[in-house]
C-alpha cells in the first residue's frame, strides 16, 4: 500500500509540469499549427470561390504551376533585393543612432522620443504621407531635389522609381526597431571594457570592432531574424505606395499571393504560394541563426 501511494505521489511529481505548459501548448497549437496545417492542407485543393464549398484534392498540383510561373524567379528577385536592402538599412542606421545614443548628448531624452516616432506611427498613415511626399508636383521630395538642382522624378509613374519609394519609405518605417534593440544590447556592455581598452590604446574603430560587435551579436542576431521576415513579408508599404496591384515590377512575393487571393479568389493556389514563403523564410531563419552562431556563444559564456 506504501509502495502504491509513493508511486502515485511520484507521478503525480512527474506530471506536474505538464499541467503548467498545457494552456500554451493548447493556444500555441490553436494560434500556429491549426493555420499552418490548414494552409498546407489548402493548398493541395482547388479550393477557389468556384469551388469554396467543395474543394477537391488535386496533389502538388499548385507547387507545380508556382514553380512553373515564369513570373516567380523575377518576383522572387525583386523580394530578395527588397529584403536585404531594407534590412541592411535598418540595421546600420539603427546601429549607428545606437551608438550615437550611448554617448553623453544634450537632449538625448528628446531625441530618443523623436527618433521613435516612425516606429510608433500606423503604417498606413506613415505610407499614405510618403505617398504625398512623392506626388510629381506638390511632393516635399521633388521640392528638395528641385532646391539641389536634380529635376523632379515621378516617382508613382515609373515601376522602378515607385519601387525605390518604397523602399525608401519601409526603410524610414523600420530603423527605430533596429536601433532600439541596439540601445538596449549597448548599455549592458560594461564600460570596464572600454576603459581597458583605452589604456591598451585601443582606437575607438577597434574598440566598437572587438568589444561593442561582439557583444551585440547575441542580442542583433535574433532581431535580424525577426526583421528580415517582417520585410519580407512586408505587404502594406508595397500596396499604398504602388496603389493597388497595377504593376508586377513593384509587387513581391507577398503582394503577388495577396493579390491572388483577394483579388482573383485562387485560396489553393495562393496558399500553394504561402508554404513556399513559408518554407523560404524557415531555411533563412535556421542558416543564418546556425552560422551566426549564437547558441554555441551563449553555451560557451555560461
């Protein structure tokens, strides 16, 4: 009888746990498996507005016509362009307003809430002003070209200018979040470090090199991550600023499957386009955290 209660007592201490993670797992599997699962399973339908009461399984035939779309490769370039610029953006004017930040300023409360506006501000308000901003006649960027002397650009006419504007405006959206995340990772590095490494003679080139990069890489890599599939799947910015789907030089991948979806009712296909987003996007996430290294660091410090 003893050796029955202390069983029980025994796995009743084993399963406690299990009670405490069951909420998450429940809304974690009702937020993020049941949509995943239902997107892969819609995309091996023909499920479209025709057919929205009874799709029917048809296979991979979607993935075929996706990978057999002559459009994907130049989409799929044009977003890896988008991508990378806007993230390469972020991060080194983020960095850089970090840094600056850390440092001893007058104002420097003020100019922390000033530089945090873009971030804090809608993206449809922030988008639909850019748009103005611009407009070939009355728009303040043509204005300032004209001040410098460069002839007006119609940036909302031309697929590759409306594209550079943008990129222009998600670029203006996104540093704050990067130069946030920096400031933070910043005012943990311990200032012995620095002191040390100005006695050492250290220029201050060698110090940011080998004491601030390094320090911040635990903290940026994740962000990095995060911001690279915010923009890739950025469809807001594209949309007002382009105004609508009119032309397939300034859409990317996202847009393309939005576009799909809404606006010609392909759920099947669009969500054949999704999981191959979807998986793009995961083989991104695992390289780049896998060569950057970070879990290894973490091990390594503790």
């Amino acid at each position: 009888m003893k050796n029955k209660e202390t069983a029980n007592q025994l796995l009743m201490k084993k399963s406690t746990p299990y009670y405490f993670i069951a909420p998450a797992l429940t809304i974690l599997a009702l937020m993020v498996f049941y949509p995943l699962l239902y997107g892969f399973w819609l995309s091996l339908t023909n499920m479209s507005l025709k057919t929205f009461r009874h799709p029917q399984f048809i296979g991979f035939d979607n993935y075929v016509r996706v990978f057999t779309d002559p459009r994907l490769v130049k989409t799929l370039i044009r977003t890896i362009i988008w991508t990378v610029v806007n993230v390469f953006f972020h991060v080194t004017i983020g960095l850089w307003l970090a840094v600056l930040l850390n440092r001893k300023l007058p104002g420097k409360a003020f100019l922390r809430v000033f530089l945090i506006i873009p971030w804090a501000m809608p993206q449809y308000i922030a988008a639909l002003t850019w748009r103005g901003m611009f407009n070939f006649k009355f728009g303040a960027v043509n204005i300032f070209l004209s001040k410098i002397g460069i002839p007006p650009l119609n940036w909302l006419s031309q697929p590759s200018l409306t594209f550079l504007a943008a990129i222009i405006t998600n670029i203006w959206l996104g540093f704050p979040f990067m130069m946030m995340v920096a400031l933070g990772g910043l005012q943990s590095i311990s200032k012995n470090l620095y002191e040390a490494a100005e006695i050492d003679g250290a220029t201050p080139w060698q110090q940011f090199k080998n004491i601030t990069l390094p320090l911040l890489k635990p903290v940026m890599t994740p962000s990095i991550v995060l911001g690279t599939v915010w923009t890739f799947n950025m469809l807001n910015v594209i949309i007002i600023i382009a105004n609508g789907f009119g032309n397939e030089e300034t859409q990317i991948l996202v847009t393309d499957v939005y576009r799909l979806a809404f606006q010609f009712y392909r759920y099947g296909y669009a969500a054949a386009y999704s999981v191959v987003i979807f998986l793009i996007l995961l083989l991104f996430g695992v390289v780049f955290v896998a060569k950057s290294n970070i879990i290894g660091g973490d091990e390594s410090h503790a």
